[in-house]
C-alpha cells in the first residue's frame, strides 16, 4: 500500500501566504477544473470579521503539479483576480500577475473562494469588485428593486471611521470589544473610474482621499508592523501613511485607530492555516498516471460535491 498521497505543512501564517500570492514571481494558481469565484461583498466582510473574532479559517487543498514536456499532462490554470467584474457590459476582471514560466504550481483545489476574498480585501488600493448596483444593492439592503440595471460602481473595502468611533463608544473604548465586520463598507474611491456615470443615483457611498470618512482597509493591513509596536508608535506611522488627510480630520480619531492597528497587527501574526498539498506524480508513489489522475478527480469531487461532475479527462486533457 502506497503512503499518504499529500503532505501536511501545519504551521503556515495567512498573511505570509497571502504575500506569496501578491508576488509577480507567484506560482500560487487556479486549476481550470476550478469553479468560477461566485462569493459575493457580503461575504467578503464575514470572512474578516471570523479573522479578527479569531474563528477557524479552515484548511486549504492545494496540488503540486511539475510542468513537464509531454502536452498531455498539461494542467490548464489560471490567476487570481485584483478586480472582480460580474454583469458589467465591455468590462472584464483584472488578474493579478504570475509567473507564466514557472517549472512547477502550487494550485488551489479547495479554498479559492476564501483565499480570493482576502486578496480583493487586503489586496492593492483599488481591488475589489465592479458591480452593477443592482447586484450592489441586494449585497447592502436584501432588494435590487428599481435599479438601473446599465449602472455599475466599482467598490474597495473601507473602514468605516464614523462606525468605527461608534462602535469604540459602544464598547466603552476598549478596542478589543469592538465588532470589527460592523465597521467595515464597500465604498467608490474615484468617480472618474469607479462609476458608469456621475449623475446616477447612488448605491455606494463615495469617499475621497482626504475626506478621512473612509479608510482603505487594505492600507491598514499593509502599514500594521509586528506584534511589539506599540499605539504611540503608530500615531507617527499613521501621519505619515494617511498623510493626505488634513491633521484636523485625523486627530480626531489617530488614537483609537493608533490602537486598533495593534490589533490588526496580531491578526496578521497569529492567523494560522494548515495546507494539504497533495504531491506531484512523480513523487507521490503511485506508478501509473491514470490511476494517479483517478485520485485527484475523486479527491477533488468530495470535496466540492456542489460542484460539476469532474472527469478524468479534464486533467489529462488527453
């Protein structure tokens, strides 16, 4: 009897892996055989909110697959996506850059939904999803009734800092308490780009740069620094970052959010996922590709028994 045909890496912090996708050297891919990514805003805000409560991620299934000379045991791939686009006419999603040349892939069999989510959260200042705000409105309210549905806006992920305050209030100023996935909004950081047009009626909210209403959350992601900076530390750091923000405006709220990043910072430190990755044909014992290839087909049909039907030939492609 063959040994286990996947390997177990138990102690693998999110963020650093998230950081291997944003790489352009990246061989963190997609297998075709994958399912379209279909979660939607909403859900984008629930999967952090579990991160900062410290809910359990889940685990990731990913196949190490060699790139080798013979056609047949092509894997068709594809990236992820920094911008997400859905039912918007003569728009298309934008995916982030990877390595086209690697000799090897780490794909994602089970996870992506989880692991796209968090790139278009986390991910550079304008990823997110382009909507049409008939779609944006049944995320935000339950209803897409009376909605143009030829309008779109493109949204990023912000914390909201006049429900963030509120929030601190509530838990009588004790960051800890606060419910990190009632402070965050979808919002339009530019109306150049970010609608199909500027005299529609609005779905989204629109924030600038220095209005200091709406902070990208992916901004505060990338400035948290490792668990020992302290909030006076980032009442400095946070100046320079959201320098745009007139000092007036920012004043009034540097010190909770000052603490609120070493939260953010503890987060990206102590989130932990574990990775099944199951081994490439030539080392994981099996002698015959067929019967190697019948494996992954039938590991990845459990797992996503809401999916198509799989066949061994959409692996082999022969």
């Amino acid at each position: 009897m063959n040994g286990p045909i996947y390997t177990s890496e138990s102690k693998k912090i999110l963020s650093e892996f998230i950081n291997e996708i944003f790489d352009k050297d990246s061989i963190v891919v997609i297998p075709d055989l994958q399912r379209p990514y279909i979660w939607n805003p909403a859900q984008v805000i629930l999967l952090i909110d579990s991160l900062f409560k410290k809910w359990p991620f889940g685990s990731l299934l990913c196949w190490n697959v060699k790139v080798t000379d013979n056609a047949s045991d092509f894997i068709p791939y594809r990236g992820f996506w920094e911008e997400v686009v859905r039912n918007v006419q003569d728009k298309s999603s934008k995916e982030i850059s990877y390595n086209r040349s690697s000799n090897s892939y780490l794909m994602i069999l089970d996870g992506q939904q989880r692991i796209q989510s968090l790139l278009l959260a986390l991910g550079g200042e304008s990823w997110g999803f382009t909507l049409t705000d008939k779609d944006w409105k049944k995320f935000i309210e339950g209803t897409d009734e009376s909605v143009d549905t030829r309008n779109w806006s493109s949204g990023c992920l912000y914390l909201n800092m006049q429900l963030f305050l509120a929030e601190y209030e509530k838990c009588n100023r004790r960051i800890a308490g606060i419910d990190v996935g009632k402070c965050l909004t979808w919002a339009v950081t530019d109306e150049n780009t970010g609608l199909s047009n500027k005299d529609k009626k609005q779905v989204l909210p629109i924030t600038s740069l220095t209005d200091g209403l709406y902070l990208r959350f992916a901004k505060i992601w990338k400035t948290a620094k490792p668990v020992g900076f302290l909030e006076k530390d980032y009442e400095d750091i946070l100046k320079d970052v959201f320098n745009e923000i007139p000092k007036e405006k920012l004043a009034d709220f540097i010190s909770p959010l000052s603490e609120f990043m070493t939260v953010v910072a503890d987060v990206k430190d102590s989130t932990v996922i574990t990775r099944l990755i199951i081994k490439d044909f030539e080392t994981s014992g099996i002698l015959q590709r067929r019967i190697y290839n019948n494996a992954v087909v039938n590991i990845f049909a459990r797992l996503n028994t809401a999916g198509r039907a799989l066949k061994p030939q959409e692996i082999t492609l022969a």
